[in-house]
C-alpha cells in the first residue's frame, strides 16, 4: 500500500490515500474527492466539467501517452484531446490547440500543454446559471512506469483567469511521488 500525504488547501488536508502523489498546500486550489482518486476542483466554476484531477496508481505515464484519447501526436508533436461538443445545452469547440511540452519533476516524466475554446452552457442545464466564454484550460499528464497523475484545469481565458491557470500549472508540477511505507 501506498501513502499519501495530500495537502490541497490551507485548512484542511486528506490524511491518507493510496494514490502515492503528495501535493503541496494552497490556498487557491481546494481538490473535492469525488470517487477514488479521482479529484473535482471545487472552489473554481467547473467549466465544461473539465476541472477534474486523478491519480493512478495501478498504471504508468505509459498509460496516457499510448491512449489517443487523451494524448494524441500530429506533425510530430503530441497535443492533449479536447472533445468537440455541438449539444442542444452545452457546446464546445477549439479555437487554438497547443503543442505539449515535456516536463520532468522529481524523478516524473510527462506533458504539460494549452488549449483555448469557446464554451457555452444554457442556464438551467445541471442547476448553473449557465455561461458563454471563451476558455483557456491547462492539461498535464506526469508520472512513472507505475504511476500516472493527470489533470485538466479550464478558466475563463481573461488576465485573472490566465493567472489562476499558471498558478495551477505551478502546483501540480510540484507534485511528488509519496514514499511506501516503511521508508
């Protein structure tokens, strides 16, 4: 078994998980478990339903980077996937999809990369009072042969809401491998 130190706000914390990623504390970011290791970030408006992260260990980076799904390579680069969406109450469609770049963090290999569109969703739809924006969202996929963190993080693609992505990005590649018991 695994342990998990999981700091995600500056009041309260997840004693123990075992997902084996520790994660600093923030004050900007407060991670809501929904099932698992599975995470909604729920002091920020969910956009689209893609502010979400999980934690994975069972499989490795491996894992993401062979799923075309969630990581797809053209022209020789790789970019994440974003799913088109023309419904009667939510759309959304890409504007600018950009090129992951490669990250190393303690010992983790993966991809960080942006990807900027237009999200709608009529008032009433899922009790919101609905919305229509442009969005820029922030996904990153960072692990080991054994362990995978992946996570997306969508704002409004304003000053402040840029802001908040680079402070998300910021967080998550602090992440770390938690040690196994007994070490």
């Amino acid at each position: 078994m695994f342990a998990l130190m999981f700091f995600v706000s500056s009041f309260s914390a997840f004693a123990e998980s075992e997902c084996n990623f520790e994660l600093p504390e923030s004050r900007d970011f407060k991670f809501k478990r929904i099932s698992g290791c599975y995470y909604e970030i729920e002091n920020h408006i969910n956009y689209g339903g893609d502010n979400y992260l999980s934690l994975d260990d069972r499989h490795g980076i491996d894992s993401v980077l062979s799923d075309a799904d969630k990581l797809y390579l053209d022209d020789g680069r790789r970019y994440f996937s974003y799913e088109e969406v023309d419904g009667p109450n939510f759309t959304r469609h890409q504007i600018d999809n950009y090129p992951a770049r490669h990250v190393s963090v303690g010992g983790m290999e993966g991809y960080a990369g942006e990807w900027v569109g237009f999200m709608q969703m009529l008032p009433k739809y899922k009790k919101n009072d609905g919305y229509s924006l442009t969005a820029k969202c922030v996904s990153i996929a960072l692990g080991d042969s054994e362990n995978v963190l992946t996570t997306k993080f969508c704002a409004p693609d304003t000053y402040s809401g840029n802001n908040f992505i680079k402070k998300y990005e910021a967080l998550i590649l602090r992440a770390k491998l938690a040690k196994q018991k007994g070490q």
